[in-house]
C-alpha cells in the first residue's frame, strides 16, 4: 500500500458511511483515481472487516451494509461531539441497564477525541446543567423492555403483558402495538387494544411483558391521523382529573408553543384552549402567566375558583 492509500480508503469509507449507493464510476471521480482502484480498495474494506456489498444493475455500484460484528466507525467533527453528549445523556437517562454501558462507550470515545473536539466536549459540559425533574419520574425502564417493545412494533406481533394502573388495579392486556412515546421522563406505549377494541397508552415501566409474543397483525392508521396529535389529547388532556375549556381572545397561532394543551381555532380572533391539570389553582396560575383576555366555558367549578381568587387578589391590592 502506498503512503497516500490509508487516506484514501478513510475518505471511501466516508462516503459509503452517509448511507446510499455509489457506482463505482461516482466514487473514483469523487477520489480522483481510476475504478480499478476503487475495486482494489474496497476488497481492502472487506479485509478490514467492513461490509461493503456490491450493488446489482445497469451500471452496478457499492453500498455499505451491516456485519456481523460493528467495524470502526468514521465520524465527522460534528457527529463526534453528538456521540459523545448523548452517551452523557444515556449515562444519567431514564432506561435501567443503559449506564454502565453508556460510560464504557463513553470512555472509549472520549479517549480518541481530538484535542479541538475535547474542548468542545468540555464546553458545553461546562456550561449545561440538568434540572432534576419536577415530580418522581417513577422506576427506570429496563432497557430490555424497550427493545422487545420495538421489535415487535417493526415485526406487527402482539404484546402480551400484566399491567398495573396508577390505582394498583393488576390486569392482562393483549396489544397491537404502535409506538413508543418518551414524553417527560417517562415512556409510553401506544396501542390497539385487542379485548378493548380502541387505542389505548400504558406506562412501560407498569408493563411485565409476557412470552412469546401473541399473532402477527397489520398496522393500523395511527389514532387522531397522528400519534403526537392522540397523545395531546389524551395525555395532555383526558387523562387529568382537572380538565378546562377556555375561550380565549387572541388568534390560536399566539398560543401555540406557549402552553401545554389543546389549541382549536375559532375564528382568526378566538381560539379555544383545552387543558388538563392536577388543580384549578394551576390552571389558574398558567392562564394568569399568558396575560391574555379569556372566558371559561366549562367546567363551573373553576369560575368559582378564579371569582374567588379575584377576590382575594383584590383585598390584597387594598389592605385596610
């Protein structure tokens, strides 16, 4: 091998890593050099462990696949910085079984950085603080769990599982399962329930997966014509034992991403705002941060609570 060939086989290795298929014709002009060597080095990929396979057609070409085992990888100075802030992240995360593992990856990265990325690295670790959550997020997910969940989302099998609500109550659910969701600090799934026929979301760490899997299905039109938009409107809202409905005087686009809740447009003037919370006194508090003009359309118990709050607001702007 010449001295110039180590760099040319890292720089054919970058462009079979973003993920497309390259004739050999495209590679050779993108490296300057004929298709014969193109052909020669990427037989030196293949003794270096990395699986490059040859693509069939009118003019043929190379792709890289996955192996039996994981080769060295080639990041970029960007991709190098987002590896190694997100094994942080899975250092510290929310999935059980994931930190002892996160930091051994993270070790070995960290230990090739270059000093321009390191530096980056420590900056922002430097500068980032992580809040603790604001309620117990409850246990961790096992890490197990969410790969058995996945996979029998990508191959549409059945889950079988115990689960056990937030009242304690113990039941057995048959799921077709659609997604998971991680929605603050915790994560969900979202599926068909079989004995119940309609969509339902459980919390997976109330989840004890029961094997093998039940029968193969095929997958149905996400809820609400959008997993996000379903998840809105039953975790953000249905599922609250305080759940309010606000006209509320500004256009809907003014509301959006300010507030947790439900935004439905009205007119190019009103909008309608549907939150759930744990009381009236924190729906209060959120509508009184929007400093927007309102009406309460349901339910009666919160305009007592705001008439009585204006009141007690009023004695306190006017003592004696």
């Amino acid at each position: 091998m010449s001295q110039t060939t180590p760099v040319r086989l890292l720089r054919l290795l970058s462009l079979l890593q973003r993920h497309r298929d390259w004739t050999g014709g495209e590679l050779a002009q993108r490296l300057d050099v004929t298709t014969r060597t193109i052909r020669r080095d990427v037989d030196r990929l293949r003794e270096l462990g990395y699986p490059v396979h040859a693509v069939m057609g009118p003019v043929g070409g190379y792709r890289l696949g996955a192996g039996a085992a994981l080769p060295p990888l080639l990041l970029d100075d960007d991709e190098a910085v987002a590896v190694t802030l997100g094994l942080r992240a899975g250092a510290t995360g929310d999935v059980a079984g994931l930190e002892e593992a996160s930091l051994r990856a993270l070790t070995k990265v960290e230990q090739v950085l270059p000093a321009r990325l390191r530096h980056r690295v420590d900056a922002l670790r430097g500068a980032v603080v992580a809040m603790p959550p604001r309620y117990d997020p409850g246990p961790p997910v096992g890490a197990d769990s969410l790969t058995a969940i996945s996979a029998a989302v990508r191959a549409a099998e059945t889950l079988r599982f115990d689960y056990r609500s937030h009242t304690g109550d113990e039941s057995r659910r048959s799921v077709e399962p659609h997604r998971i969701a991680h929605w603050s600090h915790r994560w969900y799934l979202v599926g068909w329930d079989t004995d119940r026929g309609d969509w339902r979301t459980f919390r997976v760490d109330r989840m004890s997966l029961r094997t093998p899997n039940g029968p193969r299905f095929t997958h149905r039109p996400p809820p609400d014509g959008d997993v996000v938009a379903y998840l809105r409107r039953t975790m953000g809202f249905a599922m609250w034992p305080y759940r309010s409905v606000l006209r509320v005087h500004v256009p809907a686009e003014d509301l959006a991403g300010r507030i947790e809740g439900i935004v439905t447009p009205i007119d190019e003037h009103t909008c309608r705002l549907e939150m759930g919370s744990d009381s009236y006194a924190l729906v209060a508090l959120v509508v009184g941060m929007l400093d927007v003009e309102f009406e309460v359309e349901s339910p009666p118990e919160l305009a007592a609570h705001l008439r009585a709050l204006a009141e007690r607001f009023t004695r306190a702007a006017n003592p004696g």
